[in-house]
C-alpha cells in the first residue's frame, strides 16, 4: 500500500512539474499585445495592459532613434510637433519575430485646419494603425452622426462597420496594403440651406428627398501599410530618400456636356467636350489636369530638394455630330504650390488646384487642395480635399521603384464642379 502511495505521489509530482514547465513555456511565449493609443498636440500616450520584459520604441522617422526603453505600462512620449505623423517600431526584449509590432499615429491638430465648414470636423479626422506578425488594427477618431464606415482594401471593398475601428489579417504575401475607410458625415442645417440656395441659382428647385440625398459630406481616411517593417522574408522597402507623387484629373467618357450650359461662353455650335476616355492608371498620360511633386531627401545633412510640376490638356469642343468647332487651353495659372518649410530631413508643402474648362461658366473649375508632408525616414501624408468631378487619382512612387495607388475616387456628375465645398470630398492619408 505505502508503495502504492509513493507511486501515485511521484506521479502527482512529476504531473505538476510538467503543469508548471508548461505554464511556464506558455509565459516565455507571452506576446506584446498592442497598446492603447491616445494624443494630444504634443504628445502621444500608448498604454500596454501587462508588460513582460523590457519595451523599446524606436522612431523609424529619425534613424531608428531609441525614444524609450522600460517596463512601464504606460508610455508617453513628450515634446513632439502638433498635426504630425509619428511611426514606431515597439519591441520586446524576446528572440521571437511576434514580439515587435509596428505604430503609426498622428498628433492633434493645433493649427492647420481641415477644409471643411462643419464645426464638427474642424480639424482633421485622425487615425492610428498597429500591425503585428497577425494583425493589422485601424482605428480612427469616431465622428459624430457617422452611421456606417466602409472599409475598402487596395481599392476592392473589404468590410462595412459601425465602429470606429477594425482588424484585419495580416498579408504575408504582400508588402504594402492600402486601407481606405469612407463614410458620410451629416450636414448642418445652414450647410443644407447654402446647398438649396446654390441650386436655387442654377435654377433648380430641389425637393426634400433629393436635398437629403445630396446632403452628405464624404471622407476618406487611408493608410498605407508596409508590412516589410516586420517580416524580413518580404522584400525590403528601401530607406526612402525620394518621393514623387502625381495627381491627375480626367474625364472617363468620351464625350461630356457641360450642366451649366451657357451660350455666350461656350459659343452656338458647340454641343460635346472631348473627353480622356479611360479608367484609372498611374502611367496614363491622357488627362484634364496633372500635378507632381518630387522630394528627394540627401545622405548628408543638405536641405531636401523639392520640385512641383504642373500640366494642363487642351480642351476639344464639339459640335451635335461630335465633330471639332474650336480648342482652348486653360492657362493653369492657379494650380500652384507653396512651400510651408523644408529642411534636411521634413517637406511640407501646400497645394492649390483650380482649374476649368476655357469654354465653360467661370466658378465651375476643378478644384482641390492639400498638404503634403513628407519625411527622410519614409513617412509621407497628404490632407486636403477634391471635387467630386472629374475623376480624382493620386499615387506614390517610392525610391525603391515602387508606385503605390493612394486613392481611385470615381466622377460622380458635373454638377459638382462649383458645388459649395461642403459636398466636396476631404481625405487624410498617411503611411
């Protein structure tokens, strides 16, 4: 019996060893879980629920450049710039690939203001994004009245949500993901009335259904994911010492006419407008308008070079067989840029677009507007808005030769152009 019994208790004993080896090998398999993250305009707080081992941050927008290293739960970093993109690299003090994930958040706005005319949205519409070896997390700021949020991924609808945040799976199989949320912020009843007026004087009296149609103001907030920051077996994305983005107008169809028809500008015969009759693409070279900006960024400490480029098409009016009466070019006079500030590592620029049809009503233009900032250590983001008319596109070439789509936002009827900018689309993207 007593032999019985140390048997029995040497294999209680050997099954509480193996228990406690167990939960001791799932401990060293403990991985950082992703933090809470919060802003202000000069700071940002990431905030962990349990923390095993030592964390170190790195700024990968100033060479990989420590900002913290501990064991704290919270981490707040301090003295950073207002409206700014900021990404990290937080890892753990462990050989396993699952320890490290990627951060990339903005601080508060402190002055620049979003182009909109709702109280609601005076600044800009912020976001975050965290990817690890599983995951990518978005998050964004919840908006007011803001019922539904589509999620589209590299341009293909991926997910509709009532939160103001998702989770996707990570993509092995491809270094950079472009994720898009669009929703439609409500308007204010002063907006609704500016919009009733603007059509009152075009002499259309809109009812109140398709007032409520037209009374949305889109948005877009996008972020460009570079999964190669945590996975090496992914080709690298290079240390990138250059951008060079390149924003087009076009008309898709054929053939346009103008809504506002008006035959003192545009003259008896004329009945058509040719158009550039495609669909999106980075190397068409068939547009209404194209602007380009390239940044290139130096290995010593140089101020960074940046150049703005701008081009604008003829204009072919038809006549009712869509034969050629007459062209007119617009001057492009005001399509231009400021340079806000350059340094050796930061560009920031600002960019004005108007531009129209030389036939045309004047007031009726192509508009847009955006701020572009790009860094040395590969951060780019670029805030503003655009007509909902022609078609709008926007890509991105990297100095590793890579060219990313930002975004493909479709024509969505003439009668934008000149619309109160309250119907006008704004967008923040960053990396």
């Amino acid at each position: 019996m007593h032999k019985v019994q140390t048997i029995i208790l040497s294999f209680l004993f050997i099954f509480s060893m193996s228990g406690s080896m167990m939960v001791s090998a799932e401990s060293n398999e403990i991985k950082l879980a992703p933090p809470k993250i919060e802003t202000t305009s000069n700071s940002i707080i990431m905030t962990f629920n349990e923390i095993h081992g030592v964390v170190t941050v790195e700024d990968l927008d100033q060479g990989n450049e420590i900002v913290y290293q501990g064991v704290d739960k919270e981490i707040i970093l301090n003295n950073l710039d207002p409206n700014t993109l900021y990404r990290f690299k937080i890892s753990l003090d462990s050989e396993k690939e699952e320890n490290v994930m990627y951060v990339s958040t903005e601080t508060d706005n402190n002055s620049f203001k979003a182009l909109t005319n709702s109280d609601e949205t005076e600044t800009k519409i912020k976001s975050n994004a965290i990817v690890t070896q599983e995951k990518v997390l978005l998050s964004w700021d919840n908006v007011p009245g803001v019922s539904k949020y589509t999620i589209l991924k590299n341009g293909d609808l991926l997910s509709e949500t009532q939160k103001n945040n998702f989770v996707d799976q990570i993509d092995s199989n491809q270094v950079y993901n472009t994720y898009e949320i669009q929703f439609d912020i409500p308007l204010t009843s002063s907006e609704k009335d500016e919009i009733k007026q603007f059509y009152a004087n075009k002499n259309m009296d809109l009812g109140n259904e398709e007032l409520e149609r037209l009374s949305k103001k889109p948005y877009s907030i996008i972020k460009v994911i570079d999964s190669s920051i945590l996975n090496p077996t992914l080709s690298l994305a290079a240390v990138n010492n250059s951008f060079k983005w390149t924003y087009k107008t076009f008309i898709p169809m054929d053939y346009a006419e103008d809504p506002w028809y008006n035959a003192a500008t545009w003259g008896k015969n004329i009945k058509f407008f040719k158009g550039d009759n495609r669909g999106f693409s980075s190397s068409a070279e068939t547009y209404r308008t194209k602007t380009v900006g390239d940044t290139i960024f130096y290995t010593d400490s140089t101020t960074a070079s940046e150049a703005f480029y701008k081009d604008v098409s003829t204009t072919h009016a038809l006549d009712k067989d869509k034969k050629l009466v007459s062209t007119k070019t617009d001057s492009g006079q005001h399509i231009n840029r400021i340079v806000n500030s350059k340094t050796s590592s930061k560009t920031d620029v600002t960019v004005f677009h108007k531009s129209g049809n030389p036939y045309a009503v004047s007031g009726n233009e192509i508009d847009y507007q955006m701020r572009v900032i790009t860094q040395k250590g590969g951060s780019y983001s670029f805030a503003g808005t655009h007509d909902r008319a022609p078609a709008h596109e926007l890509y991105v070439r990297l100095s590793n030769g890579t060219t990313l789509t930002i975004f493909n936002h479709p024509h969505e009827g003439f009668e934008y152009l000149g619309a109160p900018s309250t119907l006008a689309r704004n967008f923040n993207i960053s990396n």
